[in-house]
C-alpha cells in the first residue's frame, strides 16, 4: 500500500509542478482563422501548423514561440510582428512583409522565403538550414566588407 501511495506521488509531483505552456488568445486564433485579419493578436505559443494564413494581417501581432510548420504565409503582412522563437520549418514566405518583425531564433528549416521584405527586421541566430532564399535579405556570414 505504501509503495502504491509512493509510486503515485512519484509520477504526479512533477505534473503537478511543472508549469503549464502559457499559449495566446484562443479568440484572436479564431478571428486570424475566419477574418484572415488579426492586427496586434496575442497568438504566442499558438500552434498554427499548416495554416493558410495566404495574405494575412498580422501587423504587431505576437506570434512568439508559435508553431507554423509548413504554414503558407504567401503575401502575409508581418509587419513589426513579434515572432521570435516561432518554428516556420517548411513554411512557405513568398511575397510577405517582414518589416521591423522579431525574427530572432526563428527555424526557418527548409522554408521557402521568396521576395519577403525584411527592412529593418531583427534577425539574430536564424537556423535557415536547407532554407531556400530568393530576393530576400537573409543570408549568411558576418559584416558586409563593402560596409567597412
């Protein structure tokens, strides 16, 4: 009887304990997926994979931690949207807005970034591995010698 009692402790402390992930409105997820609009949403850790978000406003949106595996932001407007820490392995970024967006530790794994504009967009350690990059101002390596 003890050793059930302690068994069972031992498997529910650490559920019990551990801290639940903190995810964004389940109303703003709702609005993005019927509106296509969500300016200045709190879709943080919201998992969105393979969302067709094709030409949506996510102007200052918080998309931080959020997971758009293989999601299709073709023509998205991300502008000044927070997305750092977001996983857009396999995604598809052709034509979108990034100005001014939080892209830092995004996975942009095997992504497809084509004619995105990333003016001004914070960009601190990308994994872009197996990314493919057309027309966009995301690449690797340090300062540009033309600058020195």
């Amino acid at each position: 009887m003890k050793r059930n009692i302690l068994v069972t402790l031992a498997i529910a402390t650490p559920l019990m304990l551990a801290s639940p992930v903190l995810a964004g409105n389940p109303a703003h997820v709702q609005q993005l997926l019927e509106t296509n609009e969500c300016m200045g949403c709190d879709l943080s850790n919201e998992d969105l994979r393979y969302a067709h978000l094709i030409g949506a406003d996510l102007r200052n949106a918080d998309l931080s931690g959020a997971t758009l595996i293989e999601a299709n932001l073709e023509g998205a407007d991300l502008t000044e949207a927070n997305l750092k820490g977001a996983n857009l392995m396999g995604a598809m970024v052709t034509n979108a807005s990034l100005n001014k967006a939080n892209l830092d530790n995004v996975n942009f794994t095997q992504a497809k970034i084509y004619d995105a504009d990333v003016t001004g967009a914070s960009m601190n350690n990308l994994d872009i591995t197996n990314a493919q990059i057309f027309n966009t101002g995301i690449g690797i390596g340090g300062e540009d010698p033309e600058l020195d």
